[in-house]
C-alpha cells in the first residue's frame, strides 16, 4: 500500500460512510465483542477517556495521525500495533520489560476499562512505578470533559495506536537512507550479501525496530531502483540479502485435529498475541461455551467461525523464528472448505500436516472420507514437498510413546504412497492445549523420557526455502479483491514468478486489460518492491473493479501468461467412486480459480512410473491410473505448461467435493 | 401441449395439430420439428397497402403460412422457437416461395408435417401431451459468491439467473467487507429468486450449498422477509428445502437430485430419473467394465448380441440434420425395444443430459459382459460423433 498516496486520497474515502471507516479502523482488527467496543471506539456521548489522554499526552503525534490513511487496508494487526507502538517509544530492553510488567499488573487490577495508551503514557510518565501509575488512573477521570472540543475536530482518527506507523514514517524521513535493507526473505538459491544472524530473543519478541523500519525507507528512494531492474537477480539479492527467509506454512489436516488452536498457541507462546487479546479471547470464548476454542480464535476471526468452531477459510499469521520470518496458513480442514484450502496451500511452501493422536481420532481423520489423506495429497499435488507433522492432542494418550510410534509408522507408508520422500519429513509430539513442545524442550516427564528430536518451532526453522523464481516474467495469481480506501482497489495473491515494482504496468488476464501498480504491501506493510514467492496486496488502478476476479493473473504485459479453455493435462487419478470418462464434468481448480470444465478426450492410459502408453484412447480411468487427457474449461483461463511455471501449470480435478485426480498441464491449445 | 388432431398414414407420413400451451412445449415442438417438414401457423404480418390515391398505409394483419422449414433456432432462455423457410401455400398477403420467418407462440395452434413421423417423434408428442407430467421444481445452487438459479421442469433445467460475484476474502482486519459483501451476494440471491420463481407453480425450492451458505442464506432470506414484510415468502417458507451440495456450480444439481430428501419429494421426476440411471450406468462400469458401453459402435454391437438392458440416448441426437443419421438412432431404438431393452430418451436440457451428450450421447448398461467389445478399437471413431 502506498501510504503517501492514501494521504492524498483521503477525500475519496467518502463513499465509505462513518461506520465503514471505524469498522476498518478498530472492530475488524480485532472482532471486539460489544463490551470492548464500548470501550475502544469512539463515541461521544460516552466514552472518550482514551482519546482523551491520548491527546493530552500526544498533541503533537496525533497531528501525524491525522495524516494516516484511516482504512489503510494493509496496517499491522492489533498485536502487533500494540507492541511496535512500545517500539516507538524507543525505550531500552530494561525498561521495555518493566513497562511491560507493569502493564500487566495494570491490567489485572483495572481489567480491560482503560486503553492501551492510557495505559503505556501513564506508566512511562510516572517512570515505571507501579503504584503511581496506578493512582494516576485511577483519578485520571476528571480530565476528560474539556477534551471534547478537539475530540470532534479529529472524530475521524481513530482512538488508536495509530500512532505508531506514523511515527515510523517520520524516522525515516529524517533519516533517509540510500541502501535497501529489508525484512524479506533471500531463498536458498541466490547468494546473500551478508546475514545478520538475529540472536534468540529476537524469536520471541515481534519485530524489533531494525526489522521494521526499512520497510518504510524504501518508499523513499524507488528512483534508486530502476537502473537494477534489468538484472532482477541482482535487484533481488539487494533487496533481500540481508534479511530473514520468508517461509510460508500451511497448516493441514482433519477437521478438529487442533490446527488453529496449535497455530494459536504457538503465537501465544511466542509473544505475538498480546496478553490482553487473549484474556479478551479466554473470556468470551467462555461466554459461547467454547473455552477450548480460545487460542483457535487467535486464527479464526469471523463470527460464523467462532461459534462453529471450525476454521473456513484461511487464517494467516506470521511469527519469526531463528533464520525465517515464517507466514502461516492456517486452512479449514472441515471437507466443505476444501476450496479454501487449497487457495491456501497453493501459496506455501511447506506444510505443517497436524494429527489428532486420540484414539480412535486419529484412526478417523485417516479413514477414507477423513481429510488427513486428502490434505496430504492435494499438498503433494500442489508441488509441496517438504512437510512437518505434527502429532498433536498427545496429552490425551498420556505422552505414550507407543501411539506417537503407531500413529508415525501408519503415516510414513501412507505418505510415501502419496510422493513424499521420508527423508523431507520430520514428526513431532505435541499438544497445543499445553502448549508442550511447541517453542520450547518439553517439560512433561512422560514426553521427556521418551522424545530428544527438536520442538515445533525448530522444526519450522529448518525447513528449507525454495528457490525463487525472480527472474522469469511476471505472473501473479489473484486470490482475493477488495476496495482500498483511496482510489483503486487491492487485489491479493502470490508472485509465482518475477519481480513487481510499484508503477509497474501489468496486464490483467484474461481480460487483457492494462493496469497501473499503485502500491504495494507485503505481509501488511508497504513496500516498493516485490519478488517473486511473496504474498502481496496490490493496489491497482486503470481496470475496474467490477472486471477482475478471482483467479485472474497479473502478467508482464510484454511476455503475457496464455490464456485459453482447452488443454492437455497429464493426470493422476486418486481413489475415485466411479471411473472417469470423456465427458465427465469436472471443477478445476487452478490456483485459486474454480472452474467447471469437462474432460473432453481421454487420450491415453500410460504407465504409472515408466510413463510408456498403455492404451491409446481407452474408455474410462480407473483408480490410480495415469492418464493423458483433453480438459475443456467452461471459459478462458490463464494457465501455463508446467514446465514453464510449475504454480500455473498444475490443478485439481474435484466432483461432488472430493478431488479425483490432480493434473500437470503439458500443453495448451489455441481457442 | 394439446394434440388437435393426429392423422398419420400407415406409411407413416401425415400431419398433427398441436397447441402449445407453456414454454416447456416450445421445446418439445424444437425436439419434433426437423428441417424439410412443413409448419402451418398463424403469424402476424405488415402489409403495405396503396389506396387508389397512391398514398400508403401500413397495417398489421394476421395470417396463417406454411413454410418448408429450413432452419430451426431454440433460445432457450426465453423458450422462443424460431423457425425459418420457403412459403409453399401462397396466399393473399404473401408470395409463393417467399421466405419467411415463423415463430411458434403459446396457445396458438400449430400443424406439423412430416413425410415421416418415426417412433421417437410420436413419442415426443405423447410425453409432450401427457398431462400428469409432474409440477415444476426450482433449485438454487449455491457458495460464496456464486448461485445458479434454476427452474426443473419435468424436460428441462433452465438456469434463470446466475449471481457471480467477488466477497472480499477474510483477512485480517477486513472481516466486515467480507460480511458485507456477503450480505450483498444473498440480496442478489433473493432477488433472483423473487424475479424467477413463481411461487404458484413451484412445489418445492431446493437451497444447495457446501458448509452453511445455504442456513445461513435461509436465515437471511427469512429475516429480510420479516423485515419488509414480504408476505410471498413467509407463506412460501414451508417449501424450502436445504440440502447438501459441494459447489454453487451448475452441475452440483446432479448431487442434490440425488439427495433422498430430495427424492422423496420429487421422485417422479425425469431430471432425478435420469441422473440415477447414469450413476448407475458409472457404477457398472468401475464394477463391470464390460458391462457398460457407450458410443454408437459399440451400443450398437451389444445391441445385435442382444445383450442391451438398459438403452441411454440423449435427445440431441435426434435433432441432427443428417436425416440418415437420425434414422439410424431411431432403428437403434425400434431394435432394442423389441429385445426388450429399456429406452431411456434423456433430456440434452437437463445435467445429466449434458453429461451424455460429451459422453458421444449414447451408453448402455448389458445384459451380460461382453469382454470383447473392450479390446476392439471400434470406439475410436467416436470423437467423432459427439461433435
Ligand atoms: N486435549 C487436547 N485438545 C486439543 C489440543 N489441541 C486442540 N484441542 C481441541 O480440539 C478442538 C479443535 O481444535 P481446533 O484448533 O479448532 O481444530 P482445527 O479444526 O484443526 O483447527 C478444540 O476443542 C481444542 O480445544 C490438544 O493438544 N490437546
Ligand atoms: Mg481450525
């Protein structure tokens, strides 16, 4: 996202009514339940005691806040804010975790009732002394009516952090500095400059400053830049080289099988959830009857998600461990969001395959019909090679051993069959209820007897990221549209290919139509660049809105992606109820298009590891064949032959919610 | 449909009355209507006057032509049948060999000339005039984002409205443009289905969907009714049926017809029928390959081992305009219906249909295996015949 350009813009926020821009700035952020609302959002007539000290304490920032884009669609997270806006007090280590302690004390004592800031400036003007800090509040009501003027010249700023990025903003301008350093990944295959090993605590804590910062230089200094765009490698290398790895996980398996409260833990343990959020999340997840469900909510934010306890659509999330920065995809495993599923699998790199070890769970995820098959073979299909299971709900079993070893050996045959070499796999024991083994050794006795190998995090931390494709041109997928808050709209999705500069022009496909890149931001921050293997968001402008969907790609407008609704695809067949014939009415799925198509030609049956023709023509395809057959989609795609872009050359073949076959596409016919 | 009258020689040339009486009937009279027959019907036609004064005036009259056909277009959105062709009557508005275009309207009566009326096309008038044929269903397919709404009367699925458009993903901090926008993807679903679905005539709408689309669409159909007092749907609620479907794609239909919920509410339908007999016809042939067939040569060599029992032939075949083509599918069903095989005409409208006609239109199940037909590469051709 470009920040200076939503500055500019902000008048075209209009068509956003009042609500629009609140539920943007604070509700979405954080889903805050009636009660917290009351406390965080503004409202006049009622509570502005957070403003109220914020502007007493802050006229001067809050003049930069005016300046912030109110709906930045790509601002940090909540979590995030809070602890960043620590960051930009600039305050020693010491004294970052006395505030911190005695924010928590605070918080005990005064529950949720005062905000964040108040909270943050007491402490700090009373010089970390807790008591004072606490006197201060306590009485700091009668400041509050005398506000109210300046309170409505500056309704539109959201009684928020917001601060903080503009804070950041100003750093830089100050200090401009002419030599990229960013926080995005380098990739196995390109020699780095140099890398700044980040010592241990910098897993647990959120970014610090260093990381954070260059982000936001970089929207200075794009002229810089567009003499190193003709060797992308190079552009790469100095962009990133000094960075952290991106590595982007999915999370996969049954329903229930603990993924999202895993994932949520793990962040809990890791310090990306704040203490706040999550007593928030504790206290109303207890109020539905979903305790259990609490660290789940750390992922699953939509309402409909919550009360049903099952995740559908993907989560995303991002922590750090020792050498990568680590995105984290967090998929429905319930069948009816298989779509989803694969959208999201369809950008990671590595899979996290979590399994319910309780007995008869496990046996029942796995089962035909279970997803624990399924996931694993659309992951497999989808070019993911590397995967981490997570054998998880051990504290169920009592840390026994004999299951971990029971369930370890059921997978490893089930997984070779399905293409994953043993050696690209690594099994661990967990719970994310406990939170045993996640971050850190285990303490339980009965895991500590038995297991020595590496926890979850360190696990992650070895995966290996793959090379990125940055030189060949540009292609990104579209997984998600949505309106920005200045002109233009955001399309989200993948760079599979190429780099994206802001001010590019891209062709978006089919459609062919030109588009300019207003702006860019990379795991919610701006940035000038982006290469491929990242997820972004882009604002475009020149297209309409109305015109781009789901599925499309943004192509270099010079070497443009094919585009058409036939082509040969050489398939491997799953377990499938009924043999597949020509004419057989598929879905496709293809990235994130869903597509209905036919199976026009079944052209021939070959041998499943020699690849030699069996048959020519034959009449229908069984169970675990290979195949080579004619697809025929319902209108014209973007695809690619695998070999020239594996991400665009490969998709799945679902009837009546169950993927049957998974298909690379060899050639593509002109329609 | 109403038949006038039928009056057919033994060689099995002559002339039947027709009036078509809804907009199903326009497909029924596409499926009998071939090039080369003769169509009488009444249309209305500008006719150019000049008074003894010279000045001219221009009024519409009514007329009755009939024209040789010659080309035959079905829209079948507005179930409009337009046929094009010769004038072979003259008389007083309009010249000998004129050209002229026909369209058959409803409730006007129509006759139909065929120098030969075949089994299949005297079977078409009997079904198209059988008046038990069932009421009407209405399906909404639906998942976020996309909906099919469609009518399934017994010959046909016709979608009425398709609602595709782009919800806003959830992300983080943009969880209410998603509601929202999902809030506006069920209005147009309500919409379509307010615009499409009569009420009157429908017994029973299916609301399809993967995970809670469908309840959750409910819930806000419902609310809305309450909420702008839409008298029309509150009476209706009792005919919403919720079932199970894994896309909002069109062909997810095939699932819900399959649903027993469904089934049990519609069962007489020939949509539903059909789409059981080609599972079945699937089923066979993972189980026993060399029990199930399709494409025309190797129907047609089970045929003559008489080994058909059930004969599955989709309806489009019968339209080609090669009439040699047609003859031989109409002798293929003459034969196997004196074997005693089961002729299932399917509808080309309907999902399964569609599904049989790229499967070369034709499959059978048999009797009894017939391993040697597998090997034989007879089949080869058969690319061909689908096109
Ligand atoms: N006992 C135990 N229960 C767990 C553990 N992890 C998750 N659960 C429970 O399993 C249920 C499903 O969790 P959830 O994270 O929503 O599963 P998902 O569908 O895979 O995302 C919740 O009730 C959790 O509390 C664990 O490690 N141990
Ligand atoms: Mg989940």
């Amino acid at each position: 996202m470009a920040r200076h350009r939503n500055v500019r813009n902000r008048s075209y926020s209009d068509d956003y009514d009042y609500d629009d821009v609140y539920g943007h700035s604070v509700e979405e952020d954080n889903c805050l339940s009636p009660s917290d609302t009351s406390q965080w959002m503004y409202d006049r007539s009622r509570n502005h005691q957070a403003i109220s000290s914020f502007l007493e304490n802050h006229n001067d920032i809050q003049e930069e806040t005016e300046e912030e884009p109110l709906t930045e669609p790509s601002r940090p997270e909540l979590d995030r804010r809070q602890s960043s806006d620590l960051r930009c007090l600039s305050l020693t280590e010491a004294d970052e975790a006395k505030l911190l302690s005695c924010l928590d004390e605070l918080r005990n004592i005064l529950g949720d009732t005062v905000s964040e800031n108040m909270l943050i400036q007491t402490v700090l003007s009373h010089k970390f002394d807790f008591n004072k800090a606490l006197d201060a509040l306590l009485s700091n009501d009668k400041n509050k009516p005398k506000q109210t003027e300046k309170i409505k010249e500056q309704s539109r700023a959201p009684p928020l952090v917001r601060i903080e990025p503009a804070k950041t903003v100003i750093n830089v301008d100050k200090t401009p500095k002419v030599i990229a350093t960013n926080n995005e990944p380098t990739t196995v295959g390109v020699i780095k400059g140099f890398k700044v090993e980040q010592d241990g605590s910098s897993g647990s804590r959120p970014q610090t400053p260093r990381d954070q910062s260059p982000t936001t230089e970089k929207s200075n200094q794009a002229p810089s830049k567009v003499k190193e765009k003709n060797d992308p490698n190079k552009q790469y290398s100095n962009e990133r080289g000094s960075d952290k790895d991106h590595l982007y996980i999915v999370v996969i398996g049954h329903v229930d099988a603990g993924k999202s409260t895993l994932m949520g833990r793990l962040l809990c343990e890791l310090g990306e959830v704040s203490q706040r959020t999550l007593h928030k999340y504790e206290q109303e997840s207890k109020k539905i009857g979903k305790q259990s469900f609490m660290y789940a909510w750390v992922l699953d934010e939509t309402g409909e998600e919550r009360v049903r306890g099952i995740t559908m659509d993907v989560g995303r999330a991002q922590f750090e461990t020792k050498t990568k920065k680590v995105i984290i995809l967090d998929a429905p495993g319930h069948a009816d969001f298989i779509p989803n599923m694969i959208t999201g699998a369809g950008q990671a790199d590595v899979a996290l395959l979590v399994v319910d070890a309780t007995r008869g769970e496990f046996e029942s995820g796995f089962e035909l019909g279970g997803q624990t098959r399924e996931h694993a073979l659309l992951v497999r299909s989808l070019g993911i090679s590397q995967l981490a299971v997570a054998v998880n709900k051990l504290d169920t079993t009592n840390w026994s051993e004999d299951r971990f070893n029971e369930i370890v050996t059921k997978l490893k045959i089930f997984l070779k069959q399905a293409g994953f070499k043993d050696s690209d796999i690594t099994y661990v024991p967990c719970s994310g209820l406990t939170g045993e083994n996640l971050v850190k050794p285990p303490n339980e006795l009965e895991l500590c007897k038995w297991y020595k190998g590496p926890c979850l995090l360190d696990v992650i931390d070895r995966c290996n990221v793959p090379v990125r494709p940055v030189s060949k041109p540009l292609r990104m997928s579209i997984n998600d549209i949505f309106k920005s808050t200045g002109t233009g709209f955001c399309v989200a999705g993948r760079i599979e290919n190429g780099i994206l500069n802001k001010g590019d022009k891209v062709l978006v496909c089919p459609i062919k139509e030109l588009a300019e890149v207003k702006g860019i931001s990379i795991n919610d921050l701006a940035s000038n660049v982006a290469f491929a293997g990242d997820q972004v968001s882009v604002t475009l402008s020149g297209v309409d809105m109305q015109n781009v969907s789901v599925g499309n790609v943004l192509s270099d407008p010079v070497q443009q992606v094919p585009v058409s609704s036939r082509f040969e695809a050489r398939l491997v067949v799953f377990n499938v109820k009924v043999p597949i014939t020509k004419g057989y009415p598929i879905l496709i799925h293809h990235q994130s298009l869903v597509e209905s198509a036919n199976i026009v030609k079944l052209k021939a049956l070959l041998n499943k590891s020699t690849g030699e023709i069996l048959k020519k023509k034959p009449r229908c395809l069984g169970n675990n064949s290979v195949a080579v057959v004619d697809i025929e989609v319902c209108r014209p795609i973007c695809i690619e032959r695998y070999k020239d872009v594996k991400e665009l050359g490969r998709v799945m073949l679902r009837v009546a919610g169950v993927t049957i076959a998974a298909g690379l596409i060899t050639d593509i016919y002109d329609t | 449909m109403k038949l006038i009258y039928k009056n057919i020689e033994k060689d099995g040339c002559g002339s039947i009355g027709l009036v078509p009486e809804e907009s199903e009937d326009m497909w029924h009279a596409y499926n009998l209507i071939a090039e080369g027959d003769a169509v009488t019907a009444s249309t209305v036609r500008k006719v150019q006057t000049e008074s003894s004064t010279g000045s001219s005036t221009s009024n519409r009259v009514r007329t009755t032509l009939t024209i040789r056909v010659e080309s035959i277009d079905f829209d079948t959105q507005a179930c409009v049948l337009r046929l094009k062709g010769r004038n072979i009557e003259e008389n007083q508005y309009v010249k000998m060999g004129a050209y002229h275009t026909l369209d058959l309207e409803q409730n006007r009566k129509f006759i139909l000339q065929k120098v030969l009326w075949d089994s299949v096309a005297l079977d078409r008038v009997e079904a198209a005039c059988d008046p038990t044929a069932t009421a009407d269903v209405a399906a909404v397919v639906m998942q976020e984002g996309l909906a099919h709404v469609c009518l399934i009367t017994p010959s046909m699925t016709l979608v009425r409205s398709k609602i595709d458009v782009t919800i806003p993903r959830k992300r983080k901090g943009f969880v209410q443009q998603h509601e929202k926008g999902l809030n506006k993807f069920y209005d147009a679903v309500m919409q379509g289905i307010l615009r499409h679905i009569d009420f009157n005539i429908v017994k029973c709408v299916i609301l399809a969907s993967p995970g809670f689309v469908k309840d959750q669409f409910f819930d806000y159909m419902m609310q809305q009714a309450i909420k702008t007092d839409n008298k029309l749907l509150i009476e209706n609620k009792g005919k919403f049926l919720l079932v199970k479907a894994s896309s909002g794609f069109k062909h997810s239909l095939k699932e819900v017809l399959q649903e027993p919920s469904v089934m049990a509410k519609i069962s007489d339908t020939k949509a539903a029928s059909e789409v059981k007999l080609l599972e079945s016809f699937y089923t066979m042939l993972q189980l026993e390959p060399a029990k199930a067939f399709y494409g025309k040569k190797h129907v047609e060599k089970a045929n003559e081992a008489l080994a058909l029992e059930t004969l599955m032939i989709s309806d489009k075949l019968f339209r080609c305009q090669d009439i040699s083509k047609r003859k031989e599918y109409v002798a293929l069903v003459d034969s196997a219906r004196e074997n005693g095989c089961d002729v299932r005409i399917f509808s080309s409208m309907h999902v399964s249909g569609e599904q049989l006609d790229q499967l070369t239109g034709i499959a059978a199940i048999l009797r009894f295996p017939m391993p040697e037909l597998e090997d034989s590469d007879l089949e080869g051709d058969s690319d061909v015949e689908s096109d």
